[in-house]
C-alpha cells in the first residue's frame, strides 16, 4: 500500500512534463509533513488529540520515509504538540519528498529520467509507468465525494491533504468542487493533523502575502 | 480502558469506560468489529469514557463504516463534555447518531 506522502505526489504530478505541480516549496513541505505525520498516526506510531500529539512506539515501520519521519521527530518530548512536530518536519521536506519519489521508483509506478535544461542545468523527469496507481487515488477520492459513504481513515487522510495544497483541482473542474464543497470540507476537518496542517497553512500564506510588494 | 457488554431491549449495548487512545485502539478496534458484525442494533454506552485521542475516533469511523455496510443501527449515548468537544471539531456529530443518555438511545428504537 503506498503512503499518504506517495498518494500526495501523484496528485500532484503533472504526467506531460514528468514533473509535480509548481507548488510553493513552503506549502509542498508543509503538506509532505502532514502527509508523513498521519501515515506514522495510521500505523500508531504517533497519535494525537486536539491539543497535543504523543509518540508511542518508535520501532522502526519498515519504510525508508517513514522511520525517517519518526526519527526526525524524536528529538522533541514524548508528549509535544501536532504544530511543533509538523514544523520539524516541514524543514526536512526535501528529503521527504526524496525519499517519497524513490519510494515511487521503487515500487514500479514512476521511472527517472535525466536531462539538461537550457543544455547546461541538470534536471530530472519523472514519467508514470503506467499511471494505474494515481487513477486509482483519484477514483477513490471522486467515489466519496460523490456518496453519502462515511470515509475510511485513509481517504480522510488524502482528501484533508489534496483539499489542503489545492490539489483536489487536479481531479474536478472548478464547478464540480463548488458542488462538493461541503462535503470535501465535511471530510477534511475529521483528521485532526490535517486541521493543524491546514492552520499551519493559513499562517504561513497570510506570511508569504505579507512578504509580497503589495501583497 | 474496559469494555464491558450487556443486551437491553434486544440491542447490544458496549459501554465503554476510561479513556480511548492509540495505546488501546487495537483491542477495542476488535471488540468493536466483532459486535458489530452479530448485532444488527448497537449502542455505545460513553457515559464513564473521559478521553478520545485521534487513535479512538479512528475505530469509531472503522464501527461506523462497518455498521453501514451491513445496514446495520450504531448509536451513541453518554458523551461527555470533552468527548463531545472532539466530536464537535472533528465533525463526527454528523456521522452518528447520538443521545443524551442509554435510555434515550434504547428508547429511539422503539
């Protein structure tokens, strides 16, 4: 099963250029972690309340990415706050999303391809194989968009992530989103990490605005 | 936490006590799942549960989801003011169908 940090990168790769979507890195580095943070939450490695997140267990999950993930957060207490694990996860963002891009080459769904930019920087593709596993992530998210069904944990995850980096245009037109609207928001607010990464979100675009001439 | 079962006006009723977290998600995920699949009307008895982490909500959506599934009834009685608070953030006052106490819950399916 690929990890919510997987399923995020295929929503947001771009299959004509081999690329993922023109993210702002910030914003990218902040869903990455959210992604990271509620699939360690799914395998109780970590788990979370309104206010705090606690670790649990810090044996080893058996994905690269994800013991990464955990320990990167081990520096901080047992019992800290959602918000504190997601910033020291967001600074690794990079390497998470390394990490999650290997894992996807890995497993067959993306290959890697190297080439020049302007014939003289050095740059990298990513075309899908056969782009079966992000039909599916997008069959399973329009599936509950479209039903009265209540949600797995997992689709939570992934629509709260998509809904939260604007990556859910990517899989509805602008007029199907507005008729979803209150059930994507109805879903997305069910995971707890996924609200204070999207709060996290909130103040770090009201910063990036505040940063921008005339912004 | 404890998870103690009795039968009432021909529902099941689980009544859950303590606190609901990621350090016992995994037993009441199969105490629940098993109720869940013999008893077509279920209560959860929340009255004396004083914590739900994210953990615990997990296995109530897996309860729901399951119950719906098998067109099956999964109500809620007792929540506590914190549990209720999680409920209200998280949503999940839209999903079940809750009352104020059992008796109200057993009383719903007359």
């Amino acid at each position: 099963m690929l990890t919510c940090a997987e399923e995020l990168l295929l929503l947001a790769h771009d299959e004509k250029s081999g690329q993922f979507a023109n993210l702002q890195d910030l914003l990218m580095n902040t869903a990455l972690a959210g992604a990271v943070l509620m699939d360690l939450a799914l395998l109780d490695r970590v788990d979370t309340d309104v206010s705090s997140l606690v670790v649990l267990d810090r044996k080893p999950t058996g994905e690269k990415l994800l013991d990464f993930a955990l320990n990167s957060i081990a520096t901080l207490p047992a019992k800290t706050t959602t918000i504190d694990a997601l910033d020291v996860l967001r600074k690794q963002g990079n390497e998470i999303e390394r990490l999650a891009i290997a894992q996807l080459i890995g497993r067959g769904i993306l290959k890697e391809e190297e080439g020049r930019f302007l014939w003289v920087f050095e740059s990298h593709r990513y075309p899908l194989i056969d782009g079966k596993e992000l039909q599916e992530v997008k069959r399973r998210i329009a599936s509950l968009l479209l039903s009265d069904e209540i949600p797995d944990p997992r689709d939570i995850v992934i629509i709260a992530l998509a809904q939260s980096c604007g990556l859910l245009r990517r899989v509805f037109s602008d007029s199907e989103l507005r008729s979803m609207q209150k059930r994507i928001d109805q879903i997305a607010k069910m995971d707890l990490i996924g609200q204070a990464m999207t709060d996290m979100m909130i103040e770090l675009n009201a910063a990036l605005t505040k940063l921008l001439p005339y912004g | 936490m404890d998870i103690t079962e009795q039968k009432a006006e021909g529902a099941t009723v689980l009544q859950f006590s303590g606190r609901l977290d990621g350090t016992n998600s995994a037993a009441a995920d199969t105490k629940l799942a098993d109720a869940v699949s013999r008893s077509p009307t279920l209560v959860l008895d929340l009255t004396a549960l004083d914590y739900i982490s994210s953990a615990g909500l997990r296995v109530l959506l897996k309860a729901a989801k399951q119950a719906q599934t098998a067109k099956q009834k999964l109500l809620l009685a007792g929540l506590q003011p914190s549990v209720k608070q999680v409920f209200e953030i998280s949503g999940f006052s839209t999903l079940f169908a809750t009352f104020p106490n059992r008796d109200a819950a057993l009383a719903s399916l007359k």
